[in-house]
C-alpha cells in the first residue's frame, strides 16, 4: 500500500504512528504503522476512529470578525493593529497568549518567540500547565532540567511496574497493553497501582494501594525509610547525589497514616519495590493535578536517586504525558516561566544567547503568568489582549465559569481554532480558521522523547490556514518581516535544531542539532527520532552514570513532606471530587465527539458514587445528582459503583456547554494551585452532592442536530443523526407539542403512546414510513435500548415505541468494545454459552478486545457477573 502515508495520531502523549490514505470522499482509513517504535502496529480506540471525526460540518472555514465572516487580510491587520496598539499603550505586559499542548513543535516554536522575543512579555502559557507542569517542575528541582530520563523499552524491560495516579489502561492503552504483553511473556514481572479509585487499570495489578487523595509523599517518603532501613541505599550512586540526609530525616518523620493504607499494605509495597532492582515509575496526573503535585514528582525521583535506579534499561521515574505534544511544547518554552530549548529564563546568560540567535529587542528576564494567573488578570482587565490557540479554556479551566465570564470581558480576544462551537470560540472577536490533525505538517515529540513527523494526507478546507503561518503573519503585520519570514515547518524545525546547539554548549539536555540541515526532503522524510541528537549520534537514557544538569553536576534530593489537599471537607463539602478521562472520549470532544462509535460507550456525564452513600443520600442508580461546590454546580448521571470508595466520587472531564451544559466539570474545581509548579488541583475538590429534584426523565433521538429546552441534558452524534438524555423539574402539559417544537417538526406524522397517569410518553415523528424523531418520557429514569432505537433512525417500518428489538431482531446491548463494535449482550451471550471461558476466548468469540484492548477489564468484569448468576442458579 505504497499511497499510505505515515503520521502521528493527534491523542495523548504515547504518540502512536499511524499509517493513513485518504479515500477521495473527504475521509481517511488507517491502520497503526508497526515500524513506529511507540506503538509498534497497535492503536487504540479513539486513535482506531480518527478516520470518522474528519468531517467538515462543525469546521470554521473563513475568519470571522464580531461574529461576522471576514477575509484574512482585514482579521489579520486588526490582530496585528489591536496588538500593536495594546502593547504600545499599555506595555507589553498588557497581553497574552494562551496555547496548546495540540500545536505541532513548529507552531509552538513561532508562538513562543513572538511574544517572548519581540512582544517582550513571557505571558505565554499552555494548557499542559493542567496536567504536566509538576512533572516539569519536579525534573528541574531534581536534575536541573525537564528531562525524562527513560525509554519506552523500560516498561518492558522492568521487573515491578509502579502506576501511580495513571489509569493507563483508560488513557494510555497502547502503553497499558506493552506492559500487558511483557507481563504475559513474564508472569514473574510484578505490577501496583497506586490510585484511590478501582480503574480499568487495576485488572493488571498484582497490588492495588487505594491511598487517600493527595498523600502519594507519605507513601513515597515511607519507601525511601525503607530503602534505608532495609539496606537497599546505593552509595556509590549517591557520589552524584546531593540532599541524601536531608530527604531521608524528613521521610522517616512520616507515619505513612495520611495514605490511609493498612499498614502491611505498605510493608508489602516496600519490600517488593527493595527486592526488585529493575523498577519503573509511571505517574501521570493523578500525582500532577495536585497542590502539592511537584513535592509527589520530588519523592518519586528521591527514591529512585536513593537507590541507583534511574537511567538504566528497565529502571527510573517515568512520567507519560497526556496530549500529543505536551513534550514538544516543554522543548519550545511553551510554559510561562521557560525558553526555547531547556534554556533558563532565570539565567541571563541564557537569555542573551536566545536574544542573538534570535536578533531579538530583548527577552523578558521575568516568568510570565501561569495559566490561573493569567486568566485572573484577563478578569482584573490588566490583560487587554488575549489570543487562544487551538484549546478551550472556558470549559477546562477550573473556576471555569469564572474563566468564561473574564475572557468575555476581555477588551480584545482571538481565537485560532477548527471550529467556531466551543464554549471559548463562541465568546471571541475575532475567529481565525486554522488546519487539525491529517491537513497540518510538523513534529510532535511523544512521552519518551522520540519525535515523530505528523503530515497532511488532505488539503485544507475552506480558508484554514497553519497556526505557525497565522501567528508569523501577524509577526511581520507587527514589524518584525525579517524575523518571521518563514515559509514552510522545515524551515522553522531547523531554526530550532541550530538553536539547540546553543543551548547543548550551555549545557542544557536538550540538543537535536543532529538534525540541523535536513533540508525540505530530509524533513518530509525523518523517521522517528529520540533526543538528544547530536552529529555524533542519539542517547537512549539518562543519568546511568549521573550526568545531571545542575550546577555541580549532581542531582539534587529534595526533602518533602506530605500535605493534605487544600480543599478540605467539612459538613457542608463532605465529599471528595476527583475528576478525569474517560477511555473513548478526549478533552473536551471536539474531535472524539463526531464519532458514533466513540459515544456509545459512556455517552452522558456521570458522577461514580459509592452504594451506601447513595443509599444515605437517597440517590437510585441512574438517577440525577446535583453536585455542588464554592466554585459552582454540576447536574450528573448517578452510577452506583463500589470502583470509588464512601465519601469520595468520580466524575469525568469531557462535557461542555455545547454537549452537556450542566456538567462542566470544572465548573466544580477551584484555582488552588500547586505553589511551585502553579498547576491547578484538579483531582481533590470538596463537594456536596443532594438527589436532583426531577420530575420526568427522557431520551430523544433525532435525524437532525438538536439543542434540548429543559433542565438537564447531554446529547451526542449517533450514526445516523443525534441522540440526548434529557430530564426536567416540570411535565409539559403536552408531549406531542413539546416534541415538534424540540425537534423543529411542526408537520410530521406522529405515533404515540402515553399514560398520563403514570407521566409516560412514547412518540414517533415520521416522513411516511421513514423515522425522523422520537422522544420517550417516563418519570424515572428511561429504560430501553437506547443503541437499538438509534440505528432505526433514517429506517423505514414500523416506529420503535416499544423500545426493544422485536423478537426475530437481536440486542447487542451497550458498547463495551469500541474498536469494534461488539455490545454487552453479544459478550454476555458468549460467555453463557459456554464457549468463551476467559478475555481471550471472547475475543476469539466476539473480536471484543483483540484491537487497543482497552474494553479487556470491563470484559472481565462481565465473566466475573455471569459466574456469579449462573453459580447462584
């Protein structure tokens, strides 16, 4: 298949290749690429279905200036215009961008030298301040540089794989599934997690330790005790090591009671991580989203230090980034407080290389705002331009409702985006059109440093342009021609690799200088590369043999203690809110949301409850709750699990105004941040959660897109239209009318059924025999099968009011298989039969779980509940 071209998926950090064609249709069919060394042929299932989130229907195709559809030249000049007049008037402090660990490197690049090297202000910062500035911020204080000093092999090579704050079967399946796959070639090879939640992951653990939210310091300060008591400290590596004695009289301080774990759970953990020399460390956000995230980065890294275990194949800390290009974004200076390049905003002798190279007027020798900071003085009108690139800070900022009303009050906001319906386009000036994933060509550097090209398979629609050519536009409209004179991403990915090896002779880590040169052929053509990079060849690993980029060469121990969150629970907020991703959905779903067969999953909001606190509190499964907290107010799904423990919930972080105005979930979270890394706790709310007060409960499926009128709902795209749960706190005296107004269908023929007595309403709205819309209605929550009634619309026959297959019509029940698209009742049926006995015969039954595997636990799940029926029978 000669016409395929190898990209890079547009997910999270993992960075898988992906072998892509397009179809001539506007589409795309792909496979995993199994010459990529991230992913190796495997993807999973929201990288299965990027093929069907392309569509243009939702695309912002010209710019739009107030609201109003424009041309590139007038948007462009009065960006440039109301920047330039801004800065002049009122400094360069006075305005911002805010961009994304989405961007490409090269559009990151182009964006951090405009505004630190010519706009003069370090006021730019990236949403990976959400979800990885601890990380960053932990490797400074440790190495002297955010550098991830393992491989990907390592998870494989490992004897004890640590999870710590990581569901990486959810959010990370391609990696979940190589340490599934060494785990099975090893059944010796021992993994933990470590996360208050029963995740997906923990189908894998040999030890699950449920600590309390937050107290991951106590637990890591309790092994680095007994690393020392059981004898297990590499003196010999601590030659390059400073902070030893310090770190370890304030670990053996602590009790390990904050973690809430028995204490032989704990004595388990440590003996097996002592007697277990090859150790690898994943954490992920639920060690970052913290107020004290930094301090859990620096105990994980303290006991590796302390131990020699670091650097060498299947040994180190690892932290495994949730966006496609968090890493590439780090490499650029895309936080507020770093430069291009690993180079030290702090130190003036950084500063001055990049301004020469750059032949810049000066660069900021201040850290910019961070993420809260800088919205809050977006809010206080100190910020008075503000320009958006390519994420969604109204929906996935905490205080988001806050953050909403700042950046609409904002004298002057642009927004560079694909579409114009997120929460945050829709409050912009000026709207700029700009390319997404299988149009845009670039770098992406993925978790374990390898970067890897992303390239076009189709043209860009409409009048969408790059985000690097929109920003260097704007650049030369502001004066600065020669700076910005840029006219392809190889011409600026070799700027960066020349740059690099200014930094390498600063001794800084990062340095692809090898690449210098490549040309626009030898770009098109790079295979995935790990840094660093020299002339002289690539390095694997780092600091084996120490090797640290701090001062004196050493890494450095930092002493921490463990601190609660800052949010604390009390009669008012009893519960603690932790938050996150789903396995089939991504961020806040612009993409992920326009593939039907991502949303059949978990296609609503919910709130993971605990059975006797929803029993206190009078909350039936399925029922609505009404989550609460200083921050805002949430109306969410009831799932009544056992997966969290009593008094702390779940909720996920996907649903925005545009698919669920009620459960924006970090209308919840407060700006509490992390002192050091200034990232927000995200995981750690105090809430307090009642029974909704609902009078009707419905679910409507439509052949045409619409926006419910009631007091609840979330809606999704299904193959053939839309679909919507939706529930109210007043009857509509007339269903049928209440159902043409929904759907705009004043003249369809209508079937119905409905009991007032009982408040139960089924109707069927049709074009002869074709069903257009139907709306079912009961006063407790709708029990029917919702996947069914979605693939009859745009059918011809009878109309489905009775909410079931007919009997000569099979249920395959809801999705639990993704990829492909295999429901729970086909897997129940198997296993009933007797012929799939485990996981892996149902898949070799069903084809359930034999694509990302991610579905492979919640399969187990299910063999676990059919046993249990048919031992009760």
């Amino acid at each position: 298949m000669t016409d395929e071209i190898r990209t890079t998926c547009a997910y999270c950090g993992v960075g898988c290749g992906i072998l892509a064609k397009a179809d001539g249709q506007g589409g795309v069919t792909l496979r995993g690429d199994p010459d990529h060394p991230a992913n190796q042929g495997r993807l999973c299932s929201k990288g299965f279905a990027l093929g069907e989130t392309l569509s243009l229907d939702d695309r912002l195709l010209a710019p739009r200036i107030n609201g109003i559809e424009s041309d590139w030249d007038s948007a462009l000049a009065l960006v440039a215009e109301r920047f330039s007049q801004t800065i002049a008037t009122h400094g360069p402090d006075s305005v911002a961008f805010y961009v994304s660990g989405q961007l490409l490197t090269e559009d990151y690049y182009v964006a951090n030298k405009l505004m630190k090297g010519f706009i003069g202000s370090a006021n730019i910062d990236t949403n990976s301040r959400l979800c990885m500035a601890s990380t960053v911020a932990g490797h400074k204080r440790a190495f002297g540089a955010d550098t991830v000093p393992g491989t990907y092999e390592d998870l494989e090579l490992a004897d004890l794989v640590v999870l710590t704050g990581s569901n990486l079967a959810w959010c990370h399946p391609v990696l979940y599934q190589r340490i599934a796959a060494a785990k099975e070639a090893r059944p010796d090879m021992r993994v933990v997690v470590i996360d208050p939640r029963r995740t997906a992951t923990c189908d894998l653990a040999d030890l699950h330790l449920a600590l309390e939210p937050g107290s991951d310091v106590a637990l890591f300060n309790r092994l680095l005790a007994a690393i020392h008591a059981g004898g297990a400290v590499n003196r010999e590596y601590l030659r390059h090591v400073s902070g030893f004695d310090d770190s370890l009289r304030v670990a053996l301080a602590e009790d390990g009671a904050a973690t809430g774990l028995p204490p032989d759970q704990i004595d388990e953990f440590c003996q097996l991580w002592l007697g277990t020399e090859k150790v690898v460390t994943v954490f992920s956000q639920g060690v970052n989203q913290s107020s004290s995230g930094t301090d859990k980065v620096n105990a994980i890294i303290n006991c590796h230090l302390a131990t020699g275990r670091i650097g060498k194949p299947g040994m180190g800390p690892f932290s495994v980034t949730g966006q496609p290009n968090a890493m590439g974004g780090r490499e650029v200076g895309g936080l507020a407080n770093s430069l291009a390049c690993h180079l030290d905003l702090e130190n003036p002798d950084h500063r001055e290389r990049l301004r020469d190279f750059w032949n810049a007027p000066a660069i900021p020798a201040q850290a910019g705002l961070k993420a809260v900071d800088l919205f809050d003085r977006v809010r206080s009108g100190h910020i008075k331009a503000l320009w958006i690139v390519c994420t969604n800070p109204a929906a996935t900022m905490p205080d988001a409702n806050i953050v909403q009303e700042a950046i609409a009050g904002c004298d002057f906001t642009v927004v560079s985006d694909l579409t114009a319906r997120t929460d945050t386009a829709r409050l912009a000036d000026v709207l700029l059109p700009a390319t997404g994933w299988g149009e845009k060509d670039g770098t992406v550097t993925n978790s374990d440093r390898t970067i890897s090209r992303q390239r076009a398979i189709m043209r860009a629609p409409g009048q969408a342009r790059h985000d690097w050519d929109i920003m260097a536009e704007v650049g030369r409209r502001m004066g600065w021609t020669e700076a910005f004179d840029y006219s392809s991403p190889a011409q600026i990915f070799d700027e960066h690799a020349r740059l690099s090896a200014i930094a390498a002779a600063e001794g800084r880590d990062f340095d692809i200088s090898g690449l210098t040169g490549l040309g626009r052929d030898g770009y098109d053509a790079l295979p995935p590369t790990r840094w660093p990079i020299t002339a002289q060849g690539q390095q694997a690993r780092f600091f084996a043999d120490g090797g640290f980029f701090t001062d004196n060469g050493q890494a450095r121990m930092i002493p921490v203690s463990a601190r609660p969150p800052v949010a604390q629970t009390d009669a008012a907020f009893p519960f603690r809110l932790n938050t996150g991703r789903i396995r089939d959905q991504w961020h806040t779903m612009t993409r992920t949301g326009k593939s039907p067969r991502l949303n059949q999953h978990l296609g609503e909001p919910f709130l993971e409850i605990h059975p006797d606190d929803a029993a206190q509190l009078g909350i039936p499964p399925a029922g609505l709750v009404e989550v609460s907290s200083p921050a805002g107010r949430c109306i969410l799904r009831a799932l009544v699990t056992d997966r969290v423990r009593c008094g702390h919930v779940f909720a996920p972080m996907h649903w925005s105004g545009q698919s669920a105005p009620t459960g924006r979930i970090d209308a919840l979270v407060s700006s509490i941040v992390d002192p050091v890394s200034g990232q927000p706790e995200s995981k750690a709310a105090a809430v307090a959660i009642a029974p909704h007060d609902t009078a009707w409960f419905g679910f409507a499926i439509s052949t045409t897109e619409f926006r419910p009128d009631c007091t609840y709902w979330a809606r999704c795209c299904v193959a053939k239209g839309w679909r919507s749960e939706l529930a109210g706190t007043r009857e509509a005296q007339d269903w049928e009318t209440y159902a043409r107004a929904l759907f705009s269908l004043p003249d369809a023929r209508c079937q119905s059924i409905s009991d007032p007595a009982t408040g139960t309403a089924r109707l069927a709205f049709l074009d002869g025999d074709t069903l257009l819309a139907a709306l079912f209605v009961s006063r407790n929550p709708v029990s029917l099968s919702r996947d069914h009634i979605a693939a009859q619309l745009g059918s011809t026959g009878t109309a489905p009011l009775s909410g079931r297959p007919g009997r000569d019509a099979s249920d395959p029940g809801p999705v639990v298989c993704a990829c492909l698209n295999v429901g729970m009742n086909t897997i129940r049926e198997a296993i009933a039969s007797g012929q799939a006995c485990s996981v892996a015969r149902v898949g070799d039954c069903t084809g359930a779980g034999t694509n990302c595997g991610s579905c492979r636990p919640e399969i187990a799940v299910l063999l676990g509940q059919v046993r249990q029926m048919e031992a009760a029978e």
